[in-house]
C-alpha cells in the first residue's frame, strides 16, 4: 500500500469572557449551582428577544483581524434550527452567510518550524444548555445557554496530531493574550470537532472525512486524531476502506477510541435563514481600526522579537512568552534597562519558581521589574554578589518589604579602609603564621582569608581582600 | 365606555365619574359579549382602579389580545400549547400602558398565534361579528376589534403580521393601526413571523388611535429593531389640515373593470370607495390613479405565506412544552415534545408548519423562502419609489364587508385575491398603515386604508384624522343589524 497522508480540519469553539451573554443580560459566568445565571431569553419564554452583546462581537472581530479573514460589512447572524432539550429556543443564534471572518490564515509553530493554517471562517453563536445525563434521568443546566461562543473552522490543512494540538495551543494563547478567553478547557471552554480522513500519498484527491464531534479536552484531540488515523489506515491496509464512511463519531474519553453517531444521509438539515430581530449592523472602518489597535502584541511575534533582537535562547523566550503577564513583565525588564539574557534568567529561575512554588502569578506579586533593575543594578556594581542578591530576592519577595532593607545585612565590605583595619587587626594577632608564610607556607594565604571572611561573616569583597592580603603579607 | 379617551379624561378628572365605575362598566360589558360572541380568554374580574394623573389614559380600561405577555394574567396566544402559561414579566407595550395608568381588563382571542384571519381558530371558539353574528370579525385581533366596536373599553392591543389590526378593524367598523415596524417593541408580543410582526391598536376614533401609540412607543433596549421616536408626537401631528398632499390608489384593485365576475357586493365596495375619494378632494388633497405591474401585485400573497410560514415554523420552536406549557407524558424527550404539539396545534398551524419547513429546505429554499425575499424587496421598492411622489397610499379594505363564518366562501378571481391581501404590503415594507370605517355595505361596515412611507406616521395619521372628520362614523359602536 502507498504511503498514507492524514489530512485533518479543526472546528474549534471557545467560549468568550464578557459580563453578560451574548444575546442577553444573564450572567456569563460559571457556576457549580445549576440554573442560576438565566433570563427569559435564555429560556426562550414566549415574547423575548435576543439583544446583541457588543463587547462580544468586537471580540470576535479581533480574532478575525488576528487571523488575517476577511471582515464583512454588516454584521449579520443567521438561525440554525433543530429541536434538542440544550436549545430553548428550538434554534441556535449563529453566523452562516455572513460570519465575523472568512478566507483567513495564520502561521504557526510546530516543532519549532512554522507552518500555515488556512482558516475557512470563523462566526460567534450562543452556546446551548448542558445536559447531565444519569442512569434513568438527565438534568438540564441552563447556565451555559446564550454564553457567547467564538467558532474557528480551519480548512483540512493539518497532517498529523502533534500540528492540530499546536494550531489549538497557539490560538488559545493568543485568546489568552487578548483577554477575549481564559480557554480553561477543564470548564469545557475549549471544544472541538475534528474532521480526519487519509489518503494516498501522491494522490490529490481527498480521502473519505469522518467528523469527531464534541471533543472538549487537548489530549482528547490528539487522542481522536491518531486513533481515527491508525483505524482508517488499518481498514485501508485490509482492503476495505469502503468500510469508511462520512459519518458523525464521537470520542469516547474512557477507551480514547471514537463511536459512530450517524451517517451522512442521517444530517440535519438545519434550514438556516437570517435571524430577523437583529438588524444587520454596520462594521465601520473606524471600529476596525480601533480594534485593531487594542489587540496586543502576539506571542510568535514577541518570540521572534526575543530570539533575533535580543539573543533570547529558543528555550527560554518560549518559555517567556507562554503568559502574556510574563512576557510583558520581562519586556519591561528591558525598557529599564536590564540585560536580556539577565531578565530571561531571573526571570525563568527566580522568578517563575517562586510562582510556581506558591500558586500565584507573575501580576501579582510585589517584585515588580523596578526591583528586579535596582537588585541587578547592585550586583553589576559589586555590591552584593548573586549568592547575596537571590537571598535578598527571596527576602523582599516574601515580606514584600523594599531590597534596601535588606542591604546593610547583606552588603559586601569593598571598603579598603575598612577592610584593611579588619586585616591589620588580624594579622596582628597572627604574626607567627605571617612568619611561615613569609618563609614559604603560601597555602597559608587561604587561611588569612578564611579568618577575614569569618570575622566579617563572609561580607568581605573576596576580591578585595584577596589584594590586599597579598600586599599586607608580602610586607 | 362608549366615548373617547379624551371624554373619559374629562369626566374622572372632574370626578364625573371614577376609574372603579368605568372598570365596573367594562367588565359588565365584558361578560355580556363574551356571552354573545366569545370575545375573551380572560376576563379579569378582580381589576383594580388606578389613581387619576394627567395622564390622558390614567384609570381607563383597556383590552390586551392574549399574545402579549402580561405579568401574573394568563397568556395563552389562543393555543392549547399554552393553555395554562402565567408569564412572570409584562410586554413592553403593556408595561408602558399600565405605568400611564390604564387597566387591563381582559384578554381577547385570536386566531391560534395570530396565524389565521377569520377569527375562528382560538382554542376557546370562535369569535362573532358584533355587527351580525352570522359574520366573522376576521383576524387575527378578533377578540379586540369585536370588543373596541362593542364599546367595552375606548382601546385594545392587537398585532398585525398581514393584516390582523386591519383587517378587523375594517370588518367590525372601528380604527385599526399598526405604526411603522420598530416605532413599538415587539418585546413580550408572541412572534408570528418576526420581520412582519408589528403592535397595533384598535379604536373607535383616529385620535385615541394617536394617543395610545404615543403612551407606548419608545425605544426599548429589549428589542433591537426598535428605534427613536421621540420626535415624532402623534396626538399633536393631527391638525386635519392635508391641503396639497397626494395621494393614489392601484387601478388594478380598484378598477372594476378588471375584475372578470364582480359580485354586486365588491361593485358596491368599489363604488363606495370611489365616492369616498371624491368626498376627500373636496379636503384638498390629491388623488391619482398609479398602475402597478400585476405580477407583482399577484405575488404579495404567496410571499407573505411563504415568509411568514418559515419565520413561524423557526418562532415557534420554543413551544415543546419542557419549561412552560402541558408537558407531555412520555419518557422520551423526543416523544415528549412530539405529543405537546400534535395535541396542541390546531390543523391550520401545522399545514403552516410545513409549509415553513419546506420552503426553509436546502433544496428548496433557494427557489422558494430566497425568492420570496426578494420579491418582497421589489415589492417595498416599488412603494418607496411611489412614495417619493405621493404622500400615501389609499385603498379599500377586502371586497366588502364581514365574510359569514358558515357556508361556501366565495369563489374569488385571481385579481378579487389582491384586493383581500394587499394590506400585507405594509407589513413586507413595515409602512405605516391605518384603516378607518368607510360606511356601510348591506349594513356592515366597510373600511378604508390608509398607507404611507416608513417614519411618516404622523402624516399618515393626519390624512386619517382629516378623511373620518368629513364622515360620520367617527366613534360608532357596533349593534346587531336585525334581519
């Protein structure tokens, strides 16, 4: 059999932050209490009608800028119909005709190479209501109903798990950088549906496509992908590839496999038409532009900015960039005036092994990068040594006092006329070792140094007293 | 309860009379037409007075058609799906009304959801023709327009997707008007079919018309399609002064010439019609004769069934009898929703429902549900073209009087079709629209149309104003003509 090509396209839906849902004024938020953030919009009471959440369409717009789409110029959504317990309403407010972005693309990193994803469209619907189901009973959670949910949907462009995992990583950093998503996938806020089929190596046309439905979890991607890989390979190798059809599965997160739902002649057809309560709006030029000036600097192009301008080690500015509180952190290191290659040290070091230790991050803690200048400031001087300047770190991190008041504890005696007063008091009461020295016992030399370093506690500039000694010493 | 709004103002503000007596009145009345014609779902019994206030509709009863939510009062849409549904919130016309002052005093029937124009598929029975109850009111607003002409109380709510304030309004010889789309929120109003919905009143007076669209329009952040009209005051746009504005008529439907077997009874619609005009110029208006393509006239009515029947099937989705209405008893979820709305739904909606799902089709919405939209553009592109040179439209309302609700109903040519549909014109381009009384045809009321461009409101009111001052039908109560 000829080599086989996976080819795999991502729906993936994130649910977006905001104060209120996207089509009403209950709350959008998570709760562990059902049914507790509702309207009668969400519960599609006879009479109500949904009223469009700005924040969450300039949100959309930004993703689609991010990901370079085409933007329509009227805002426009569509009803997707189909009867199920999760929808009140009886359909789902979506974008079909007209969505947020179409025709777009991004590049991408993947092990360490970048590659392009091309992105068909990208469109902001509502969520529907979660279902819980048990062994004679299914509760209703009507929380998530009307919660605004960005769906990205890229052209069958990936060829291997480990490419559609990174597309997925990068663009729930990217929703993290700005501020649009947590992207917590734990709280179902990522979810995904991925399309795999295979086909010959030099063939051009595509294979049969399978469609994972509802996969909420990164690994749980992975996991589909590869499993559906090796199980139409597998069937392929056997000569019965007509055994694969275009049908919905899902994954089964217990036995990491996937489950057949329904055939392609079973598909919905969900008789889209224009939501009429909404009337189309328009996407000003000036809108754009204002939006594009909020979205931040993104973490491919601050990786790059870190490793060509700033002599950045791969490992260290991907490890800069993973949080965007980070990274601005550490660039404010560098308008200050800090070494980068000496920022990106405390930084993934000191810094971030703290945070890790006690559970907090990087915005919140009081030692702010002014501190990280005056401390790194101290020990380019000679004022304290490294040894001196981590303890002092960990000191002013702690009591979140200032590293002043750690100083004269901790800083280094490079005083000459202090520390010669200090050596001549200890020579003086040393004379019959200067006296083996002087006739050859250099080893001895180790010992003077010893006794200025304990009487001093270890304050001593070694460099400094090392000088001096040789001069004291030699008469 | 038979005078105006403005007369009832008078009396409760010089203590003439009090709210507790004109509620009293009301709800006597009530039940004496409920009993004759079936008007009511609801009648509220335990109505209580309002305090009097400068408000002109402070402690006057009113009616509200049972597809407007209403806070704590049963809202059924006249559907067995929601034969026992409270709604916990007012809609937003209602809470403008009751904030003023006005008292609900009961729910008038429809036809099922507002979908049906006879008035004869509410899940309480039919409603009759206040006028002669042999007759329908027509629909959907029946309930409201057979209560407004019975002098129950000066106003009542309705709505209007085709023609169902209108309509009415026409067949029981009172006022019917529906504002131009977005000028009241449609929040808390059962949709039909949302891009055609619109609030309208009924009343016996043009001037009442005015004064309670002026207590409930507004700009509601509820509903999106809403916008401001606080420029716009209703009441004080009627000066009945219309010297020099223009107006025309379609020459197909009011031409008897192009009707192939005309009945005496639309010979005589027409007739009337025309003298009417006549009667009008006389105000010093203009009226001229403007020719429509007849294709486009011929298609209003499969473009509304096809447009309001999509919307409809999408609206009413929600109705599955899960978290309001009689649930069903099955198990399964499926069955469950299955069995709330076999039993629920009336035949005529469920032919609707499929009728929307059909056209809404991938492979057929294209040829279907996508060309009805854009014929309905031609259509409004047609209007708004007319409209850059005639202040309105002025048309006769139906080829006559109240159809009876019993018997064959008349075999009508193709173009006797357009005359009963072209209300739905207003709706497709969400015009403005007002039908008056227009006299009497075998003695039942006629009624006559008044349409005009989107925002001109006013002027469309005014134009009403001045035609029902030169005529006597201003404010007449419906009785029983003897055979």
């Amino acid at each position: 059999m000829k080599k086989q090509i996976p080819v795999i396209g991502l729906e993936m839906h994130c649910e977006l932050k905001s104060n209120s849902k996207v089509f009403s004024r209950a709350k959008n938020a998570y709760s562990e209490i059902p049914n507790v953030n509702i309207s009668a919009v969400d519960m599609a009471f006879p009479g109500t009608l949904p009223v469009v959440n700005k924040k969450c369409v300039a949100d959309a717009l930004k993703v689609s800028l991010i990901l370079n789409c085409e933007v329509p110029e009227y805002l426009v959504f569509d009803r997707k119909n189909y009867y199920y317990p999760d929808l009140p309403k009886g359909y789902q407010i979506t974008q079909m005709a007209k969505p947020v972005g179409i025709n777009g693309h991004i590049d991408i990193e993947v092990n360490d190479k970048l590659i392009p994803v091309l992105i068909h469209d990208v469109h902001l619907e509502e969520d529907t209501a979660s279902l819980d189901h048990y062994f004679d009973t299914t509760t209703i959670d009507y929380n998530r109903c009307g919660v605004p949910l960005l769906e990205l949907v890229t052209e069958p462009c990936f060829h291997s798990a480990d490419e559609a995992v990174a597309f997925i990583e990068h663009m729930r950093n990217i929703y993290r950088y700005c501020d649009i998503s947590d992207a917590d996938t734990k709280k179902g806020e990522i979810r995904c549906d991925v399309n795999v089929s295979i086909m010959d190596e030099d063939s051009k046309e595509l294979g049969i496509k399978v469609e994972v439905k509802n996969v909420n979890s990164i690994s749980g991607v992975s996991e589909t992908i590869k499993y559906e890989i090796s199980r139409q390979t597998k069937l392929k190798e056997e000569g019965r590839y007509n055994e694969v059809v275009q049908e919905t599965r899902r994954y089964d997160e217990e036995t990491g496999t996937t489950i057949r739902m329904r055939s392609k002649e079973d598909a919905i057809d969900y008789k889209y038409f224009i939501e009429p309560n909404i009337p189309k709006f328009k996407i000003t030029e000036k809108w754009l532009s204002i939006l594009k000036n909020e979205i931040p600097k993104l973490p491919l192009e601050r990786k790059y900015n870190y490793l060509n301008n700033y002599g950045l080690s791969n490992y260290d500015a991907s490890i800069i960039i993973k949080e965007k509180a980070i990274s601005d952190y550490f660039e404010e290191c560098l308008k200050l005036g800090i070494d980068p290659k000496v920022s990106a040290n405390w930084i993934i070091t000191q810094i971030l092994g703290y945070i890790n230790k006690n559970d907090t991050s990087i915005d919140k803690i009081s030692f702010t990068p002014s501190k990280l200048k005056e401390l790194t400031d101290l020990i380019a001087s000679n004022t304290i040594s490294s040894k001196q300047a981590k303890d002092i770190f960990n000191k002013v991190i702690e009591t979140k006092k200032e590293i002043k008041d750690y100083l004269t504890e901790n800083t280094q005696i490079s005083d000459s006329n202090e520390l010669e007063t200090i050596i001549d008091k200890i020579l003086a009461n040393n004379e019959t070792q200067i006296k083996e020295y002087q006739n050859g016992r250099t080893n001895l030399f180790d010992y003077f140094v010893g006794l200025v370093m304990k009487e001093t506690k270890g304050k001593a500039n070694p460099v400094l007293t090392k000088e001096l000694l040789t001069k004291k010493l030699q008469g | 309860m038979n005078k105006s709004i403005k007369e009832l103002h008078e009396l409760l503000k010089n203590k003439e009379t009090t709210s507790e007596e004109l509620i009293k009145e009301s709800l006597t009345k009530s039940h004496e037409i409920n009993a004759k014609y079936n008007a009511f779902v609801t009648i509220l019994d335990n109505a209580q007075a309002k305090p009097i206030t400068n408000e002109l509709l402070s402690g006057i009863p009113f009616g509200v058609k049972d597809n407007f939510s209403t806070k704590d009062i049963l809202t059924t849409g006249s559907s067995n799906t929601l034969k026992n549904y409270v709604p916990f919130f007012n809609a937003t016309v209602v809470e403008k009304l009751l904030e003023k002052g006005a008292i609900i005093v009961n729910k008038t029937v429809l036809d099922e959801f507002g979908m049906g124009g006879t008035g004869t598929t509410g899940h309480t029975g039919i409603v009759k023709n206040p006028w002669d109850p042999t007759k329908m009111c027509a629909g959907s607003s029946a309930g409201s327009a057979c209560a407004v002409a019975s002098g129950v109380y000066p106003f009542a709510l309705g709505s209007d997707t085709g023609d169902s304030v209108r309509k009415p309004a026409a067949y029981c010889g009172i006022v019917g008007y529906k504002p131009t789309y977005g000028m009241l929120s449609r929040y808390g109003l059962f949709p039909f079919a949302s891009s055609l919905d619109h609030v309208g009143v009924l009343t016996r007076r043009v001037l009442d018309a005015a004064i309670v669209v002026d207590a409930m329009k507004g700009q509601d952040p509820k509903d999106m399609t809403t916008w401001d009209s606080s420029h716009i005051n209703l009441t004080k746009s009627l000066t009945g002064n219309v010297k020099n504005k223009k107006l025309f008529y379609i020459k197909e439907i009011c031409d008897i010439n192009n009707y192939e077997n005309p009945s005496p009874t639309l010979k005589e619609h027409l007739k009337n019609f025309h003298e009417t005009l006549k009667l009008f110029s006389k105000s010093g208006v203009e009226i001229e004769e403007v020719s429509i393509d007849i294709k486009l006239l011929e298609a209003i009515a499969s473009v509304y069934t096809i447009i309001s029947c999509a919307e409809a099937t999408s609206n009413m989705s929600n109705l599955t009898g899960i978290i309001f209405g009689p649930r069903g008893t099955s198990n399964n979820v499926t069955e469950m929703i299955k069995e709330h709305r076999t039993k629920g739904f009336s035949p005529l909606i469920k032919r609707r429902f499929i009728i929307g799902s059909y056209v809404l089709q991938k492979e057929n919405q294209e040829k279907y549900f996508k060309n009805a939209a854009r014929v309905r553009r031609l259509i409004v592109d047609k209007m708004k073209e007319l409209f850059k040179t005639y202040d309105a439209l002025i048309l006769p309302v139906g080829s006559g009087p109240a159809k009876p609700l019993k018997g064959s109903i008349d075999v009508m040519d193709r173009v006797a079709n357009i005359i009963e549909e072209h209300l739905q014109i207003a709706n497709f381009g969400g015009f403005p629209s007002i039908t008056i009384p227009d006299g009497f045809i075998n003695n039942l009321p006629v009624g006559i149309n008044i349409t005009g461009n989107c925002y001109t409101d006013e002027n469309v009111l005014n134009l009403a104003y001045a035609l029902e001052s030169l005529m006597p039908y201003k404010g007449q109560i419906a009785k029983e003509v003897s055979k």
